[in-house]
C-alpha cells in the first residue's frame, strides 16, 4: 500500500512531534506526502498550516512565530491559526486584506505530550490511553525517530511473537525457543486487543527493567491495534509487579519513511529504574527492529488475497491488521494502490 495514494489515512489523527520541539520555533513536517509546519500559540497549544506562503511561496518553517501568528520569513505576511492571512505589512494598515490570500489549515492538538495533526476531519478521536490519568504510572518520552519503512511494517512486526528469537535474539529472545505464544484476540471498535504471555531471557543487565533476577522471566502482553497505525505494548512483569506500557505512532511521512513516536508508561519510580536506563533499553531493542524492517519492501501489500506471507500462526495478528486496513478502504470506495 502507497500511504500517500490513500486518501481516508488522511482522516485520522498523527503524532507529529513532542511539543517541546516547538519552542525553538516553527517547525516543518511531511506527512502523507503533505508539507506541513506546526508553531506553538501563545497559549502553548499549537496549530497547523501548509509550509507554503500564498504570497510567493516560501516555506513558512523558515519564518517566526508571532504571538498566535506565524510570519512568513520572505516579506512578513502573517497567518493565524485558521489558516487566514491577517496582516501584510507592505499594505497600509487600513488597507483590506485581498480574498484568497490563505494557506490551508489542520486540526492539530496537543495530547500525551505530542503535537497531533489530522489533514481532514478525523474519523475517530485520539484513543484514550489509560495509563496517562491512572496516577500510577509515570510517562517518559522515549524516543522520536524517522524510519526508512512504511507504518504496515511497523504495525504487524509489532504483534509479531515469531521475530523475537531471531531479531532480539542477542537481547531478550531465546533463540533455542523459536516456537511463538500464541494469543488471545478480541476485535474491537479500534481495531483489535490480542493478549499473550511470553517468556524473556534475563540476563543481569535486564534486572533493572524487569525487576526481576530469574534467568527466565516473562511478560504478560496485552497489546492494542489501533486503526491505522496506533499500537499499545502493554507489557507486565508479573514477577515484579511492575507495568513497562509502551504506546507507539507510526507517523506517515511519505511511501518510504515514517516517524516512530514512542512513549512509555512505567509504573516503578525514578529510584527504582532511571528515566535515561528507561529509553537507553528500549531503543538498543528498537534498534533491532529498525534494521530489519528496514530491510523490508515498505510497499506493503495488505490485501492477502494477491500476495501471501501469510502462513504461520504467529501470522495471524499481522493477517487481521491487512483485513481491517482493507475494509477500511473499500468502506471509502478506496482501492488499494501499489507502486
Ligand atoms: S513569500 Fe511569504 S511573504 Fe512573500
Ligand atoms: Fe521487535
């Protein structure tokens, strides 16, 4: 699937940056294709237009912010957050603003410590995150990286039991173990829930994470497929007690490349297990997963019936995430559109 070429994945909710990138100033982003720039208003909640000036083109990223106003850096025209040009100052100040002189606008909000944009009116809400209200759990901003693989990549290797011997096999896999836990399913509203228990090698480095020294541990998983590129690790120790509840965005930059949004729920405290040793852990695992799902064609086929890579079991959480992906598009009158 060419994510650009389907024009519903237009109709959902994107993480798009932690907010905090915007206090250096406006900030460009492509997503699906569509050159955007996100500022910060002056009440720190942000907004969202075309990175193209009306006037004569420039990339309003380049330019500044300027209370609720961001102001094109080439000649000063100022845009609010709808979009509207408000202010020209080669014009005298009584002079009206000629008609059209407007950039496209987005929804754009601010939750779980990200700036969200959707390009046209979403079809669903952001998905309530529990852990994020629960007054147990802390939220750590992991990490924030751009992938050259398509966000269908990213969301079946994340229901993938069957990788974890091979691809972390020099980290928490047990590599004489290749046989998956299966799981539990339960399709839902957002896509779909799928429970399992796995076990983990634990190695005296991993201790800390896990709370636990036994040299075999496990993780009690219940992960959350969320429609079109959302998903929930809810991953518990049960030999610790402790959550390790990760949430991703694959972010839809282009057909190449996506944005890894990735944040964390731990329910231990900074004493217990630092923030720094936190995101050092999980990136060095995410690190595996990057380079072989960059190794992968990102043109994903989601329809099954034309290309099977379908055949085992531990297939079968990626199979549902094509089905839905599919019957979202065909309920858009949307085919799937392949390079
Ligand atoms: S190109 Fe933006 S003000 Fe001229
Ligand atoms: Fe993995």
């Amino acid at each position: 699937m060419l994510v650009t070429k389907q024009p519903v994945l237009r109709r959902f909710w994107y993480a798009i940056l932690p907010m905090q990138m915007l206090d250096d100033g406006p900030q460009p982003f492509t997503l699906l294709g569509e050159k955007i720039v996100l500022w910060k208003k002056a009440d720190g909640s942000p907004a969202a237009v075309r990175d193209r000036c009306c006037h004569r083109t420039a990339m309003l990223s380049k330019g500044f912010v300027d209370g609720d106003h961001i102001v094109c850096g080439y000649h000063g025209w100022t845009y609010d957050c709808s979009g509207a040009c408000v202010r020209i100052p080669q014009q005298a100040a009584d002079a009206a603003i000629p008609p059209g002189a407007q950039v496209p606008a987005y929804h754009c909000v601010e939750k779980y410590g990200y700036a969200w944009v959707a390009l046209e009116d979403p079809l669903r809400p952001i998905p309530d995150f529990p852990e994020e209200t629960s007054g147990r759990h802390r939220r750590i901003l992991q990490f924030y990286q751009r992938w050259g693989t398509s966000p269908v990549r990213m969301m079946e290797n994340s229901f993938d039991n069957a990788h974890f011997s091979y691809v972390h096999k020099a980290n928490f896999g047990l590599f004489d173990q290749p046989q998956p836990a299966g799981y539990r399913f339960e399709e839902t509203d957002y896509g779909f829930e799928a429970e399992t228990l796995v076990p983990i090698r634990n190695p005296p480095e991993s201790h800390r994470i896990t709370g636990t020294t036994e040299p075999v541990t496990h993780r009690h998983l219940v992960n959350r497929y969320y429609l079109p590129f959302g998903r929930r690790f809810g991953c518990h120790y049960p030999a610790s007690g402790i959550d390790h509840v990760i949430y991703n965005c694959a972010t839809p930059i282009d057909d190449g490349s996506m944005m890894l949004a990735q944040w964390l729920y731990r329910s231990d405290t900074e004493a217990d297990c630092p923030t720094q040793a936190l995101i050092d852990w999980d990136e060095a695992i995410t690190k595996e997963d990057r380079e072989i799902l960059e190794a992968t064609d990102p043109d994903a086929c989601i329809d099954a019936r034309r290309r099977v890579e379908v055949h085992m079991a531990s297939d079968k959480p990626g199979l549902i995430i094509r089905r839905q992906l599919m019957a979202l598009l065909e309920a858009h009158g949307e085919r799937e559109v392949h390079g």
